[in-house]
C-alpha cells in the first residue's frame, strides 16, 4: 500500500468517494510529507490547522454523498494567490506581514467544492524568474537529483513543482507569464497546463503581466489536471478579462483518441545548438502521436524567434506599471525614513528595500520601454511583434492543425547557483519554447516523457487551440501513455 | 541602444528605486545588456500591422452602474504600515 499523500488526485478521489480513506488520513499523510520536506524549501507558509479544519469539514460532506471532485483534497497553493487571514507575499519583502482580507477567486472555487490547503508555496519574487532563486525565501529544490549537487526545480512556480513531484501535497495551483507552469513542470517531472488566457480568473492573484498572467494547475497525471482545471475555472464578473464560456469537463475530453488528429511540428523550433537529447525526445513525441492515429506535419511560425524579445518588453512594462502599487502606503514594507526624509524618499527607498534584484531590473526595464520618446520604438513594436506572433498560429490552426508539439525546456534542470554569473538573458532563454504561446494567449502543456542520460526528467510541450484545453488535455493524456512515465525521485531529504 | 549612467538614473528616479550612485555603472551596463537583446525586433516589418491591445477578442462586459461593496474602511486600512484615524498615514507632502 502506497503512503495517502503519493496517489494521484484521480485516485484519492475514488478512494475518498468509496470510503477507503478519509478527507482528514489523506491530509495527516500530506502534513506528515510536508513536515518531512523542509529540505525542498517548497512550503513557505504552512496551515495545518486550516487544513485539518476543511479535511473534517470534507469528511462530513463526503459522508453525505454527492461531494465535488476537488472534496478532501489536499492541496499546495502558490504564495502569488491571495488566501484570507494567510501570509500572501508573492515571496517578496515587500509584501512581508501581507495577510489580505480577501480570498482570490480561483482559491474561493477550489474551497467552495471542498478542497484542503496545506500551505503556500514557493516561487520566483512576483513570478518573475526561471529557477526559483528570486524568492525571498530562498530557493526551492528540486527533489531529482543525480549528485550531491542541489538542482533549480525551475521556475516561477519552483515550490509547486517540487512540492507535487515530492509528494508533498496532491496537486498544487502554479501560475504561468511566460512558461511558469510548464518549465518546473517539465524539470520536476510533472503535469503542468496554462490554460487559454481568461479560461481562470485572475482576480485575486497578484499581479505580474497581466495581459500575460494565466493560473493552472500542476499535477501527477494529465487526469489530475483535467480535473483540477475544471475546478479552477469559469467566468468572474471581477475578472474583465475573464472569459464568459461554459465550462466543459475537461477529463471526460480524456479519451485517449486522436486518430485522424494533425499535430504540426514548428520548423523555428529547431533552434541551431538544441541538444541532441531534447531533439530526439521531441522526434519520439512525434513518433508516439503517429502511432496513435495522428497525422504528424511540418508548419512554419516565421516570428517565433522575436516572442523572446518581444516577451520582455511586454512583461516588464506592465510589470513596471503593475507594480508601482507597492509604495509603503496600504500594505506591506515600509522602510525606516531619516530624518528630513519626504514621500518620495519613502518610495524610493521602500521599493530599493523590498524589491529583489530582478523586480528592480524589470520594473526598470518597463519604465524605460514605456517613458517618453521610447513608448513607440520599443513598446508599440512589440505589441504589434505580438499580432504577428498570434497570427503565425492562427494561420497554422486554421490550415487544420490541431496541437502543436515542441520541447518544453531547452536542458534538463540546472544546479542551483550555477546561472547566478549568468547574464540575465541568459536565464531569460530557459523561456524561449514557453513565451511565444503567453503571447498568442494559447493553452499549453507539459507532459513528463522520462529522464536524460543522467537520470533527470525532461519534458515536451503540446499547445492548443484556444479554448480547446479538453482536446489539448486528451493529446496529452495519448503521449503521456505512450511514454509510461513512472519514475519517483529517490528521497534524500 | 545603450544606456548610460545619466539615463540609468532618470529611469530609476522614474521608477522610485533608490539606487547608490556607486551601482549605477553596474546598472547601466545591465539595461543596456538586455535592451540590446529587444534590438533583434527592429528586424520585423510591422508595416500595417496594428499593436495588440487584447490576446482574445471579446468585448468588455457592463454592468449597471451601482455600488457592489463598501463599507469596509477597517478591513481596507488592517494591513497598512501606519494607520491613524481612518486614514493611511504618509510623511508630510505639502508644506
């Protein structure tokens, strides 16, 4: 018998459903996980007393019959949701001692339908990162290892990664800007989906880039993400740019036929000094597709090359924008002011206090792209890049594609530290697979496909018709049985 | 584009982040590092091509213009770093 807190979502469902176990066992086995994995730096704000609360409460609405799928789970919940009474400070100084008087949307759903939280989780400062070592907490782990080196469970969403692939909870929410859920996803082993932007609500999330800015979940199976999906979304009439659509159940998409499906294979993607390991493993994805009835075809995404660029000016600026609530005024930070100090003083040297290295780059990265005289030469070109971006894929959509296949990362996980002398850009590269589908504002999905020569896991990215998660989700589900991925870290922590 | 010390400390002061004189070399040669990254964008015709303003189309919903909430100046005021009276308190902006 597997320890409660190792079974997938799926399946603590139905054992849940059946009386084989109960809301609150499932959640003492994944509070004992967590406690046991403070070496993962996954958590950074733990709730075990909430969390006993609704496994009790789950218990009795279980008891009664008819319970929602996400009733008694346990989950991670990324530090970026705002949760009511909890710490929720986008693991940033700024926001230290936050604790709002709100609970975000896509949290108040997940707890409505009987969801346990265990705690927050870590992740890179605002969301803005790819290895999880801009958080004020220090870095997540990733649990794989293959020496005594520590490994980047990537980023944004680092902590979720890690806390899911180690079993430290059931599934856990990430959220996704430029590849937050699929790039930690695919360096920890696990399911990830950012869904259609306006699918979530994203009210109640703080904000990173929001036209950008899309929550989902991350998983141990493509099922479990089907099923936390649903749950996550739906319109919010406090969410403007929240879609109003009917919500289709996304597992019941799952029926593992794609026969007569075309999967185009985007020729710009093959970037001169891709790994050979990762250009192998994408030409199996496409293999594995064929074999299951797909028509496997080449397209062309002439703009792909500029979605990087393009990406960080688009980010930066609404980030600059975004973040210029953070004053010292309403909530979090202030810092000490000297004597003769003003409000300017106060901001300035709140936000060169509670802003990490790289949320200063970026918000002046934006200020600089949007102050006058550059607006039009950096900014508006890139937004009109972006038009040209999506269209590259509408016109593939529209010629009768329907999923394309990609890497998800361009290398396996990095040891933590190692890109620290790296310049910036060069870490913004980890994004260069994932950002192009933020812009065109796409579903996509990482699905783990098995481990490298050294033993780490390596992921591959299909992405979808907008709208269409359910279709995208069972061309997942295909390639996520063909490669029989089962492998488990081995636990050291 | 390269951006240098004098234009990395308008951005900052722009952006209200203090920032030591002695990092602003430093900083300049960060901004100017990744702005030459954007550069490869001025490779793409844009001819015609209209800025994006939104990734899905829709049209903004309406709703009848009417207070939903209110009422809550404790609630809105728990988290502030100094508080008095019912009001965020700021150092003094006029004289």
């Amino acid at each position: 018998m597997t320890n409660a807190n190792e079974l997938t979502l799926a399946d603590a469902r139905d054992a849940l459903r059946k009386g084989d176990l109960s809301a609150t066992d499932l959640t003492m086995a994944c509070l004992t996980a967590m406690d046991a994995g403070d070496a993962l730096g996954a958590y950074v704000h733990k709730t075990p007393e909430m969390a006993l609360d609704q496994a009790r409460a789950a218990d009795a609405r279980l008891k009664a019959g008819g319970a929602p799928d996400l009733c008694g789970i346990p989950l991670g919940i990324k530090d970026l949701f705002c949760t009511k009474g909890v710490p929720s400070q986008a693991a940033s100084n700024i926001l230290k001692g936050f604790r709002p008087e709100y609970e975000s949307t896509v949290t108040t759903k997940l707890f409505d339908a009987g969801a346990v939280m265990l705690g927050k989780l870590n992740m890179d400062e605002f969301a803005m990162g790819s290895s999880n070592e801009s958080s004020c907490y220090g870095p997540a782990v990733n649990p794989w290892r293959v020496d005594d080196r520590e490994l980047s469970p990537g980023g944004s969403s680092g902590g979720s990664a890690s806390a899911v692939a180690a079993d430290l909870c059931i599934a856990a929410t990430g959220t996704d800007t430029g590849g937050s859920i699929r790039q930690p996803a695919a360096f920890c082993g696990i399911v990830g989906i950012k869904p259609t932007y306006g699918r979530v609500s994203r009210w109640g999330i703080i904000a990173y880039a929001s036209s950008l800015d899309q929550a989902g979940p991350m998983t141990k199976s493509v099922r479990d993400a089907a099923i936390l999906l649903g749950a996550m979304s739906g319109h919010d009439p406090k969410d403007s740019t929240s879609a109003d659509l009917a919500v289709p159940d996304f597992e019941a998409a799952l029926t593992g036929d794609i026969r007569g499906k075309k999967i185009g294979i985007p020729r710009e993607y093959r970037l001169p000094g891709l790994r050979p390991e990762i250009e192998a493993l994408w030409q199996k994805g496409a293999d594995m597709l064929r074999d299951a009835g797909a028509e496997v075809v080449d397209i062309s995404l002439p703009h792909a090359k500029y979605a990087l660029p393009a990406y960080y000016v688009i980010a930066p600026a609404e980030a600059s924008s975004n973040l210029a609530r953070y004053d010292g005024v309403r909530y979090g930070h202030r810092a000490k002011l000297g004597a003769g100090d003003g409000i300017t003083e106060m901001y300035e040297k709140t936000r060169a206090e509670g802003f990490g290295a790289e949320v200063q780059r970026r918000i002046m990265i934006g200020t600089y792209v949007l102050s006058a005289g550059f607006y039009d030469a950096y900014y508006n070109r890139a937004r009109k890049v972006r038009a040209l971006i999506k269209r590259d894929f509408e016109q593939a959509f529209a010629a009768g594609v329907d999923a394309i296949l990609a890497p998800t990362t361009p290398s396996p996980a990095f040891g933590l530290g190692e890109m620290q002398s790296a310049n910036p850009v060069e870490m913004y590269l980890n994004d260069v697979f994932t950002v192009t589908l933020n812009l065109a504002g796409l579903p996509g999905v990482s699905v783990p496909m098995g481990l490298d020569r050294e033993g780490l896991p390596l992921g591959l990215q299909l992405i979808g018709r907008p709208w269409e998660e359910g279709d995208l989700l069972n061309h997942a589900y295909v390639l996520e049985r063909a490669a029989g991925f089962v492998e488990k870290p081995r636990k050291w922590w | 584009m390269s951006i240098d010390v004098e234009t990395a400390r308008r951005v900052a002061k722009l952006a209200r982040i203090q920032v030591d004189e002695s990092d602003l070399p430093a900083l300049a040669g960060e901004l100017s590092n990744i702005l030459g990254f954007m550069e490869q964008l001025n490779e793409v015709d844009v001819t015609g091509v209209e800025p994006m303003t939104s990734v899905t189309p829709m049209r903004l919903k309406r709703r009848a213009d009417v207070v939903t909430d209110g009422n809550i100046q404790e609630l809105v005021l728990k988290n502030a770093p100094d508080a008095r009276e019912g009001f965020f308190a700021v150092p003094k902006v006029v004289e």
